[in-house]
C-alpha cells in the first residue's frame, strides 16, 4: 500500500508543469486519470521521437498514469468530467488563461458544488495582474523574472538548459497539494491551491534578487560561479574537464599548498581574498590551468580529495544514465510504454523510508477510456477534436 494509494487526481495537463506534479503523486499511489484530446493527446506528446520513438518530455512526466481522451468543449465531454471531479479528490489543470473558467469549471463552483475537493491551478503570471491573460512557457518565464541576465556568459546570455519554470511550479503544486491534504485532514475542507510558474522562479532567483539590491552587478560567468572564485571548470590535460569549488579561507590555502603546489599564492594580493579573486579572475584561472594542464583527471580528482577540496567532474547527458552513483544504488528502474524497449525511469529524489515507488506504463493516448468510462456507467466517449 503506498501512501497515495488513497487519493484519485484528475488532471486536465498538458506540457510540463502540471504533468511533472501529479508524477510525483502517481509515483507514491495516487491514481491519475489524465484528461486528453481526442486523437492528439497532450500536445507534449509531439515535441520530439528522441525516447525510442516517444516524446522525451512525454516520457519524463507521464508514467503510472490513466489516459482518457476527452473533448472537455462537447456537453458530452463535460458532463463526463464533471462525473469525474465529482469522485475525486484532487483536480489540477494547467489550461491557457481563462480556459477552464469559460469551460464551466472554475475554482469557486467547483469548491462550492464538492467542499471536500482540492483544486491546483498552474498559471504563468498567477490569477491576478497586469500579465493574468499573457501566455506563458518556461523559456518566457526565465526571461521575465531575470534567469536569462544571470545565466550564460558576458557576451552571451542563455537559458537554463532544463525547463527551470516549469519545474517550479509543478514542485510547489506538488508541495501546495501536500499540503492542502494535510489541511483536509485537519478541517475536512478541501481548498484551492493557486501556483504560478512566475513567482515559482521568482523565489528561485532569490541569491542573484537579494545580491543586487544595491548597487552590485551579478556577472554572468557561464560555467563558474559569479561570486565564489575558485569555482567552475577546468581541463585537465588528457582531455578532461573538472569542476571545483573554494568555499571559504582553509579551503584556499589548502588549495594552493596541496594541489597547486603553491602554497605562497594563498597569500599574493591579488588572490588573498575571495574578492580579490573574483577582480582577478583571469589571471587566477590562468595560474590554474597551468598546474591542470599537467595533471590528468584522475590526478586532479587525487589531489582535490587530498586537500578535501568539493570537485565534480564535468560529465555529458550520455554519461548521466551510467554515472556509478546511480547504477551501484540501484536508483534506476524501468518503465513499459508503446516503445519497443523498456525505458529507464529513475526513483524518486526524496527516498521515503519503507515506500516501494510505482513505475507503471507511460500510457498511450485514451488507453484507459473505455475502462473509466465504464466505471462511470457511460458506454461511449465523445470524438470530436478540441482544443484549449
């Protein structure tokens, strides 16, 4: 019995946010049906084929879940969802600006008609405000809240290579939902949960927010880090590259006396301090690529352990699947889909004490319609394709 196995979630999702949310409620039990066009599906379902033939970003945040397809604009469709919601525990939807209001199902009806239902709304720029009806999608987000004037190089600014929006959201829906069901069992109430995908990341960006509430400028400094200085990458010289970072003082001098071989430039004045490092940066890191040029990897990794200095080495995506803390953890299982092979899924980050997570399929477009259309005493669902 897993801990979720209780609550039923029905979710009108689509992309990432929403979908990444009720994953990680499917993965501790809680059954999912997932509302979806008819024929099409979540349009997540189409971004690519990289996954065996699947969408990459599908496979990511749909496994253990029930797809029904669903034209939610018919009075057939909406009669059905409103049979579903009405027998749910949880409704979370992620639809355009307005949608699900001009659908007939906004917050205030729904908590009216079923108090003890928990709603989840994921907006862009939240329910309120001058940006309530903009469009929103991850890459936008990051710009607006400032991601974009933080991450990248000096010349070149950039985006997080992992959509960071998104995944705010749908972990402060996850939490916000936790937490409303924590409430219900306190009052037997349920509540709406309002999250934005703007001041998720707005509380993301909290360090480079609070460092320029003066008159300082936070640089962009690609791989490094903007404040700290020694901390980024470095080659070494059989091809490698190796990520360190200097926290504090000690760290520095051990730094410079075990793995530089120099102990004297913990003290030169250019490098004495982490502010005099971050003004000199240049010539700092031509001081140590000249010792890494030297060394290999595996040299490097030696003397950094050595001198209890944080390092990583700087691996690709392809390395990601076999890194050995994974793999000797066993922190991968396997998930079956429409793919010809089963696809690697990992556990779930936060490891609960005696809770086998589920990797159920990642399900084919209105794989489980008939099956909860019967459950509802309903023959047949409605065809037509719809839209949001």
């Amino acid at each position: 019995m897993l801990p979720l196995s209780h609550l039923t979630v029905v979710a009108l999702e689509q992309a990432i946010a929403a979908p990444f949310a009720t994953r990680q409620l499917a993965d501790l039990g809680a059954r999912i049906i997932k509302i979806e066009r008819p024929g099409v599906g979540d349009f997540s379902r189409h971004y690519d084929t990289a996954s065996h033939g699947l969408c990459s970003h599908f496979v990511w945040v749909n496994r253990s879940k029930e797809s029904i397809e669903l034209d939610v604009k018919s009075a057939k469709g909406k009669e059905i969802l409103e049979k579903l919601i009405s027998r749910a525990d949880v409704f979370i939807q992620n639809l355009a600006p307005g949608a699900v209001e001009r659908l007939g199902f906004a917050s205030d009806r729904l908590r009216a008609d079923y108090p003890k239902l928990i709603v989840c709304n994921i907006s862009g720029y939240g329910q309120d405000g001058p940006y309530r009806e903009k469009k929103a999608y991850d890459l936008l987000i990051q710009a607006e809240t400032g991601v974009l004037s933080v991450t990248g190089t000096e010349e070149t600014p950039s985006k997080a290579g992992i959509p960071v929006a998104d995944l705010a959201g749908g972990m402060y829906a996850f939490a916000g939902i936790q937490t409303a069901l924590l409430m219900r069992a306190q009052t037997g109430q349920g509540t709406v949960v309002n999250v934005s995908l703007f001041d998720s990341l707005c509380e993301w960006m909290g360090f480079p927010a609070y460092y320029s509430l003066g008159d300082a400028r936070l640089p962009r400094a690609g791989a490094s880090h903007a404040a700290i200085a020694p901390y980024g990458p470095f080659p070494t010289g059989d091809g490698r590259v190796i990520l360190f970072s200097i926290q504090n003082q000690p760290e520095w001098e051990r730094f410079c006396a075990q793995v530089l071989e120099q102990p004297e430039m913990a003290f030169h004045p250019d490098f004495a301090t982490n502010a005099d490092r971050i003004t000199n940066r240049p010539s700092l890191h031509e001081v140590i690529e000249r010792v890494f040029a030297t060394l290999t990897l595996a040299q490097a990794v030696e003397r950094l352990d050595a001198a209890q200095i944080a390092n990583g080495e700087v691996r690709d995506v392809a390395e990601f699947w076999q890194h050995p803390q994974l793999t000797e953890r066993g922190r991968v299982a396997t998930v079956e889909s429409q793919a010809h092979t089963p696809l690697p899924a990992l556990f779930p980050a936060a490891e609960i004490a005696g809770v086998i997570p589920r990797f159920a399929p990642i399900p084919p477009v209105g794989s489980h319609t008939e099956r909860i259309l019967a459950e509802l005493g309903i023959d047949s669902a409605p065809v037509q394709t719809q839209g949001n």
